[in-house]
C-alpha cells in the first residue's frame, strides 16, 4: 500500500503550536516573484518577521524555490498562508 497523500499541508497532529515552519513556493523564475512570496507570507503574520528565507534556482535557471521560516501560531495560519500562495498565478508549487 502507498502512502496517503495529504495535499493541504501538514497535519494538525504533528504541530504543537507556537513552532518555527519552513514553507516553500516554487515557480518560474520572473521579476519580483521572491518579493511576492514573502509579501504574502508576511501578510499573515502579524507583524512578526520571516525568521529566515533562502532562496535557489534550479540548475536550467528558469524556476525558482523561496523558502521562509515563520514562527507559526495556528493550523489556520497556515491554512491561509498557502491558500494565499496557491492563487498566486506565478506559483506552480508549495511544500
């Protein structure tokens, strides 16, 4: 048998709130696309910052992965915040 595949993200099970998570979006490599992701992540954070980002082409260099660490308060936060990414137009992917 696989394994189930949980495409809303992580479950609430295994998260004991407050705690530093990584999220990441992946999508082509444009103008102002890093900027973007953190703009909608900042957004839900209440005025906290994005404890740490990193960001890596990929080796043919025409997409890009951003990474941010938040201090996560809540499932709903989460929620929220790859809802936001999801319907961004330039977003192909979140993790």
């Amino acid at each position: 048998m696989g394994m189930a595949n949980d495409a809303d993200g992580p479950s609430p099970e295994l998260l004991d709130f407050p705690c530093q998570f990584q999220i990441k979006a992946m999508g082509r490599k444009v103008d102002g696309f890093q900027q973007r992701v953190s703009e909608i992540v900042l957004r839900h954070l209440n005025d906290a910052p994005i404890l740490d980002k990193s960001i890596r082409e990929s080796s043919s260099s025409r997409y890009v992965s951003v990474s941010c660490t938040i201090q996560a308060t809540s499932r709903e936060q989460l929620d929220a915040i790859y809802m936001d990414l999801n319907s961004e137009q330039d977003v192909l992917m979140t993790l």
